[in-house]
C-alpha cells in the first residue's frame, strides 16, 4: 500500500471539511433538504453539507488512484446500481457527513469518512473529525495513527467494561433479553448514531466494546481497518472478517481481543446476531 495516500486523502478531506461542512454547521445551511427511504418505516436526512461534500471527495480520489471505482452514500441513493464497485477491484468509500441529524441539530459529534478496498476487503480507512481537526488513519498492515502519531488501543480502564449498544431493536424483549446477558458483567449504554465518533471513540478507550446492527460499508469500512491496525479488533459476532460487499448485518467493535471474545459469548448466550428488524421510531 502505497503510504503517499494518506496526506493525501487527508488534504482532500480537510478541503471537503472547510468547504462544503463547516460553513454551513450551525447556521440555516445546516437544514435538511431531504429524507432519503432506506427500509419501511427508516429513513435518513440528507443536508446539502453531505451532497456538496461527496462531490468535492469524489472528484480529488478520482485523481489519487486513475480507474478505482467510487462508491459514496449520497449518490449510491441516487443509483443503487453503484453498490456493485464495492467488490470488483479497487474502490473508494465515502461517507460526506456521518452524524448528519447531529450536524443538522448544530450540535456533535459528525465526522467524514473515506475508506480504500479491493475486492471487497477494506485495506485502508480515514476519519476526521471537523469540530476538533483529530484526523485517524490506517491502511493495512502499517498500523494506525491519530494526527500523524502512531496509535494503539487503549481500554477504559473500568472494573466493569463499558459497552455501547445500538438501539436499532423494534422488539422490546429481545433488546431486554440482550441488556441483560451483558449487564451482569458490563455497564451498558446506548451507542451514538455517529461511526465517524464510535470507532475513535473505542480505540481511544472511550467505549470498550460497541455492538453495532446495520453496517453499510460507507459507515463502517474506515472505521473496521483504523481499529483492527491500532490493535482492537471489529468484525462479525461469528468471526469472519467485515466485507464491504456482503450485505450481512452485525458487528462487534472492541478494543482488545479478549473484550471482542467476551462479547461474542454474551450474544450467544442470548441468542442475538445483531441483525435489524425494523428501526425503533
């Protein structure tokens, strides 16, 4: 892998940042201009940040890496038929604004993601984060690093692990049946619906494990490579590794092995695989 691609993307995505995002958070640029359907009864707000910021990406990776495909949210809505670059040879992943009902509300966290894969395997994943310019960068097998510094994880420290929950459950008792197999041994809270925030937010310590449901590759490709390369370790709740083309759901994102191996156990014993039903309202 070549390494000249991290400045780079990080200048293309600080750009994208201080023209298409920050501008417009916290002022009535921020609105939304539209709710785009993901399943019945789910949706997601889209703001003229997320498009103008996609556009500004996908025009400076076009120039990194000559042919590789772009595949990025905002215009995935647009023509599904995209989703097929994830797994044919070399893609670009792009998340313009995740956060965005956040960014909308003119409050935190939001963060830009990029991720780099090659026949559907992430081998490469950056994060920024505009509000405190923190910048997270991994490809595979250099290891990872926070604002040009080498990285590794860290644990909270805790007696009782502290595990992040989606809330991506319609049914009461499953989600009931779930807290209460990790709570015997872990302090559980509720995860922000914000990956740009989560996956740093489990490598720094912040979160020990974080369970997440859905996982479309613009959301989680980035964060998977920049926490297994800092020595945590993200992938599905039965082993295999996270593909950006699998269309599976479920994913356990830890800082250390030992608390991944732990929570796997929890879910089995609870019966739970992390797939979605139907969103919570």
């Amino acid at each position: 892998m070549d390494r000249s691609l991290t400045p780079a993307v990080e200048q293309a995505m600080r750009d994208a940042a201080r023209l298409a995002v920050m501008p417009r958070f916290g002022t009535a640029g921020a609105a939304l201009v539209a709710d785009k359907a993901l399943r019945p009864g789910e949706s997601e707000p889209v703001t003229a940040a997320d498009r103008e910021c996609e556009a500004i990406l996908s025009d400076r990776l076009a120039g990194l890496i000559p042919g590789a495909a772009i595949v990025g949210e905002e215009a995935v809505h647009q023509q599904p038929e995209l989703l097929a670059g994830l797994g044919s040879g070399t893609c670009w992943i792009i998340d313009p604004l995740d956060g965005t009902a956040n960014f909308a509300a003119g409050t935190g966290p939001f963060g830009l993601l990029v991720a780099l894969a090659e026949q559907g395997v992430p081998i490469g994943g950056w994060i920024l984060d505009p509000l405190t310019g923190r910048f997270c960068a991994a490809l595979t097998g250099e290891g990872a690093s926070i604002d040009g510094e080498a990285f590794r994880t860290a644990a909270s420290g805790r007696e009782r692990p502290l595990v992040a929950v989606t809330r991506l459950f319609s049914d009461q008792s499953r989600r009931a049946r779930l807290l209460s197999s990790l709570a015997e041994n872990a302090e559980v809270v509720d995860s922000p619906r914000c990956a740009a925030d989560q996956y740093p937010r489990i490598a720094t310590g912040g979160h020990d494990v974080t369970l997440f449901t859905r996982t479309l590759p613009w959301d989680h490709a980035a964060g998977v490579v920049f926490l297994n390369e800092a020595g945590g370790r993200a992938a599905r709740p039965d082993g295999t590794p996270y593909r950006c083309d699998d269309e599976r759901e479920g994913l356990i994102a830890a800082t250390t092995d030992e608390a991944w191996d732990w929570s796997a156990r929890r879910l089995a014993q609870a019966g739970e695989t992390l797939t979605v039903d139907v969103r919570i309202a």
